[in-house]
C-alpha cells in the first residue's frame, strides 16, 4: 500500500489519489526519478523539464497540473494504470 498518499500538507499532483476507469490509484512520487519515471509512463516527457519535480511538489492537488493528471488518468482502467506505473517504477497501489 502506498501510504501517506492523502489530502493535506504532503499532498500534491505528484502524491494523490487519481480516478480512473473503473476505481482509483494513489501515486506517491518521493523524488525527482519517481516524478521523470511518473511522466515518461503518461507519455508526456515535457512534464519532467529541469526543475518540474520542485513545481509538482509544490503545486495543489488539484490546481492546473492536477487537473491535466486526472485527465490522462480517467481514460483507462485502475488495473491497466497500475501495470504501467509498476513497470516504470512509480510508487502507486489501488485506493479507495
């Protein structure tokens, strides 16, 4: 389980729970290698430009980039994300 993953002070796009088809999906990016690793499995390279794992971390949970992730996220299922995720070695698991 990916813990921690919850709104509040840590929470961020990087670090949240993501509706997708059919359930949800916490991430929880710790670093910059989870955040390049998180945007090369989204098929969105631009997202890890020099100093994007400051501005992720940074940003609201639900403010513009949050908002572009839940969009990449709703278009497939739970179960499909989290195979992609894994196997780029994002920390995430299935969230209620």
């Amino acid at each position: 389980m990916v813990r921690g993953v919850s709104p509040g002070p840590s929470a961020s796009p990087a670090r949240r729970r993501y509706r997708c088809a059919g359930g949800y999906i916490a991430i929880a990016c710790e670093d910059e290698s989870h955040w390049k690793a998180l945007a090369k499995c989204l098929g969105r390279p631009e997202l890890s430009y020099p100093g994007s794992w400051e501005a992720a971390k940074a940003s609201a949970p639900r403010g513009r980039l949050g908002r572009l992730l839940e969009g990449l996220f709703a278009g497939d299922p739970a179960g499909v994300w989290l195979q992609r995720l894994r196997a780029h070695g994002v920390p995430c698991d299935r969230a209620p």
